[in-house]
C-alpha cells in the first residue's frame, strides 16, 4: 500500500514539476526578450517595404 502512496506522489510532483518547467520555459524567454528587443532592434532593423 505504501509503494501505491509513493508511486502516487512521484506522479503527482513530476506532473507539477512539467507544469512548472513549461511555464518557466515560456515566461522566462519572453522576459528575456522583451529586455532585448530594443538591442535586437538596433543591431537588425526591420526591413523597409519597397514603394512601387
């Protein structure tokens, strides 16, 4: 019974371990992009559109 109650646990923080592995895994990149974006923006300007 107590290798159920062991086994249920390990699921249960593996799981809470991806949610928080996926959440870190796209909150902490946009951090760090929306810190680099203004140098992003001057080291590669958008292109420009062609008039005509």
């Amino acid at each position: 019974m107590t290798f159920l109650l062991d086994t249920y646990i390990a699921l249960v923080s593996l799981v809470f371990l991806a949610i928080l592995g996926l959440i870190s895994g796209v909150a902490v990149p946009g951090l760090f992009m929306a810190a680099a974006a203004p140098w992003l923006d001057w080291i590669l300007p958008g292109r420009k559109k062609k008039s005509g």
